[in-house]
C-alpha cells in the first residue's frame, strides 16, 4: 500500500475512535477523494463527519458572493474555491451564509453574528494574516453535496460546532497555472457537456480547477453584467456558459469583444439530478486588458488615488471615492474592534 493511502487509512481509523467519546469523526483527505461521485453525479465521500482539505486558494469571496448582511434569501454570503496540487487534480468549493433556514438549515446568523464570523474565516487566527488568491490554506469543516460538488461547509448550521477552520499553511505562493482546455475536451459533437463518474475525462476532471479557454468570443454580451451569465462559443460551434463575479472590474469595463481568451474557475451548479450538467466557467473579475478575460491583480500605473485604474488621477477618481464614501466591505472592515 503507498504511503499516502497508509496516512489515509491511519487517519481515518483514528478519527473512528474519536467518534466513541461523542466527537465528529474526521481525516486529512485529499481533493480527489472527497469529490468522488457516482453514475448519477452524486457525491460519494462519507467515510468520516468532517475533513481537512489543503489547497491553493483560487478567488477573493467577495468578488464572487456578496458578504454584506442581509435578511433577503440566503443573505451575507462567502465562498472560495481551493485547488489541489500535485497528483491531486481536483479542489472544493468552501462555502459559508447567513439565513441557513431558506435552505432546510437550522437558525439564521444575526448581522453581527455574521460579521464576527466572517472576519474569523477570512483571517488566520495564528497570525492575523487575511488570506488572498494564491494563498495556501489549511480547512477544516463539515461537508453537504450540493448540485453536483461536494461543499466544505457548515451544513447549513449556525451552532458553533459546526464551525468552519481556516489555518494559514504558507502566503502568496501565487495562483496555480491554468490548465489549457478547448470545448471539445468538455461538450460533444452536440454541444452537450461530457460526463464521466471516473473524473478521469470531460467536465469533472476540471471541476473547481483554474483552467484557460483560448480563441473563444463572447456570443451575447448585452447580458454583460455584474452576476450575469455570457456564453462564449468556439469555432465548431460548441459553446459554453461564463458565470461573471461581482468584482468592480466587471462594472467598470466594458465587455471585450472579438476573439479572446477565458481564465476561470471550472464549476458546476446543476439544480436536479442526474447531476450530469450544469457546468460553468466562474471569472471573479476582469481587468479591462481587452484580450483575456481574467484579473491580472494589480494595475499598471501605481499612481495613488487612480481609483478608476485609468493612469490619471482626475475627477472622475473623486466621484467613485464620493461615491463609496464610508462604504465597508463585511468581514475584513472593523475586525477585531
């Protein structure tokens, strides 16, 4: 038996015991495990309560999810996605929100109870350090299939217990390359997305993996819009969706036109079962480059108050700063006070 599957095996039959004082069962498994899925789609990792998962962390979560408490739906929301690295091809989305009970969970968090918690899931509590894309983390948590993924989550429980933990493993070791893909890799001859229970082949062996779609166009870009859908399509014909995030990029540019290329977080939102579809590309932000849609972090420029990233400092800068005056973001404002 490789060593690997020794520590597995060792893990998961110390966490057994553990369960024997009343203690959640859990074991160090890697991405590949945990998003193990059957001829339906569905998740099939049960072995212990818990897991801890290590990976590269791919998107800042309020560029994809608005944290801002809320009692509409399902309210404050965060989420990132942790790629694995190595032979481990595979990552887990990480998901926590506020108003669990829209969802079958039980109990609500308060604004305030939401703030606290995420300012602790955003921050290692070791160091203080708040984590970004191209960290790498350290999660411990519960886990809930959802719409074809197994999510690290709370289960959809605001009871303490069920707590997420976030640990700094090593800062700013910079995001993974992404994996270049061309659409008849992921859709068939027609247009349909390709499935395979292995995760060997087609859409879930790139689930919640970074990939690149090169020589694609965006078809409809009048639905270019913060949390809006565009798909691109490539030069057979196949297309595919490109959920876009809600970072400002998204408002500020306009959408890039002609032949481009796509970077994104391969992910999979698929509302019934078969869990066989549903697929998506996910781009948190866009930096207006015009060729690639993708965030390449900071700009050019370096000017400070160039707000509006246009390398001239002007009053079209004052009025966003106006504009946003006093305006937090949840969770990484007023942490710790």
């Amino acid at each position: 038996m490789k060593k690997s599957n020794l520590m597995f095996a060792a893990a998961v039959i110390f966490a057994g015991s553990a369960a024997f004082a009343g203690e959640p069962t859990v074991a160090e498994v890697t991405h590949w495990q945990l998003q193990a899925v059957d001829a339906d789609g569905i998740g099939t990792y049960d072995a212990t309560d818990k897991v801890i998962v290590t990976g590269i962390v791919l998107n800042n979560p309020e560029e994809i999810l608005d944290p801002t408490p809320s009692s509409v739906a399902m309210g404050g929301q965060w989420q990132i996605y942790i790629q694995g690295e190595g032979e481990d091809h595979a990552g887990t989305a990480v998901f926590m929100g506020q108003n669990y009970s829209v969802a079958g969970g039980s109990g609500n968090y308060t604004g305030e109870e939401l703030l606290c918690e995420l300012c602790r899931v955003n921050h290692d509590p070791n160091t203080g350090y708040t984590f970004a894309a191209g960290d790498r983390i350290r999660v411990t948590g519960w886990y809930k299939f959802y719409k074809g993924k197994l999510n690290v989550n709370e289960k959809h429980q605001v009871e303490p217990e069920f707590d997420l933990d976030i640990e700094l493993v090593k800062p700013a070791v910079g995001l993974p390359q992404p994996e270049t893909i061309t659409l008849d890799m992921v859709k068939n001859g027609s247009d349909q997305y390709i499935f395979d229970s292995t995760r060997l082949t087609g859409c879930e062996y790139y689930q919640a993996r970074l990939v690149r779609v090169d020589d694609v166009n965006i078809i409809n870009p009048e639905n270019w819009v913060p949390d809006g859908t565009v798909t691109i399509r490539d030069n057979t014909g196949r297309t595919f969706p490109v959920k876009l995030g809600i970072g400002d990029g998204i408002a500020r540019y306009d959408c890039p036109t002609g032949q481009i290329d796509v970077i994104a977080i391969f992910d999979q939102e698929c509302s019934s079962s078969p869990y066989t579809g549903g697929y998506r590309l996910w781009v948190p932000n866009y930096d207006g480059n015009g060729l690639v849609l993708t965030s390449r972090g900071h700009q050019r420029g370096n000017l400070p108050g160039d707000i509006n990233t246009d390398y001239t400092v002007d009053f079209y800068d004052f009025a966003e700063l106006a504009g946003n005056w006093l305006q937090q973001r949840a969770g990484l404002s007023g942490c710790g006070e």
